[in-house]
C-alpha cells in the first residue's frame, strides 16, 4: 500500500498537480501510522514541506509541520523535525546556500528524485530574484575566433 501512494505522489508531482500530490501524502501518513517507520514518515513530511514551498506557501508548510508535531514524535536531531524546520527557516530567511546545503546533506538520501527536482528549483538568492524582475538578459562574451577556425570560400567567377 505505502509503494502505492510513492508512486501516486511522484506522477502527481511531475504532473505539477502539487494540490493532488499533498493530499496523497496525508492519506499515505494515515497508512505510515500504523506500519511505517520514522523515517518514511519524515520523507512523506518532507515531500509535502517542499510541494508548499515550490507553490511559495511558507505559511502552508510551517502549518503543515506544526500540525503534523502534535501527532508524530520524533526526535530534534540529525533526522526528523530538526532538519524540517532548518530547511523552513533556510526558505523564510531567503537563504540559498543554507536551503541547497540542507537539500545536499540531507534531502538527497530522505525523498524521492521528484521531491528533489522540485526542492532544487525553490529557493534563489537575492541577486537571482533581482536580476529576474528588472528582466535583464544574460549577455554572454563572445568566443575570440582562432585563424585556424576562419573558413574563406573562394569563388570561381
């Protein structure tokens, strides 16, 4: 059953249907319950903080999470709620290197490849944003052209 709803999440999610994908997460957290283990139940958690946060709904996850708290109990440490509210607090702050350190050391091995295209795509930093408002191009150098690369056609008139 659990594989199922794995499997339901991720097509909901490169679908882009992030609404569908986080009610599966909550019916497949009623399964985790009574068979999964702590840490399928983070990854779940996990997946539903970062489909939040790629529709930029700080306020959804951080409800979710704190709604979640009072019914799972887990410890504060290297996994679980400690590594949620560091990747909460990396987004809300705006910090891109925190977020995409958090999504290295700890995201990578605890979702799904779904879960972390989506994660990889969220958090830009200042600059990023900055440059995409005032819509300005990237203009790259030109490449100098070596002789050897020159092709002269000579023409028989």
């Amino acid at each position: 059953m659990v594989k199922f709803y794995e499997s339901a999440i991720a097509i909901a999610m490169r679908l882009n249907n992030l609404n569908e994908a986080v009610e599966l997460i909550g019916h497949g957290l009623l399964v985790l319950d009574k068979v999964g283990s702590n840490e399928q139940i983070v990854k779940y958690i996990l997946t539903a903080v970062i489909c939040h946060l790629s529709r930029d709904d700080w306020v959804a996850a951080k409800s979710f999470v704190d709604n979640i708290k009072n019914k799972y109990e887990m410890t504060s440490g290297g996994s679980g709620y400690g590594q949620i509210d560091n990747l909460l607090e990396a987004y809300d702050e705006k910090d891109d290197a925190r977020f995409k350190t958090a999504i290295k050391n700890y995201l990578t091995y605890a979702v799904d490849n779904e879960a972390l295209k989506l994660a990889n795509k969220i958090v830009k930093s200042d600059d990023w944003l900055k440059a995409q408002q005032e819509n300005k191009p990237v203009v790259l150098p030109p490449k100098p052209v070596s002789s050897s690369q020159v092709r002269v056609d000579v023409g028989n008139s």
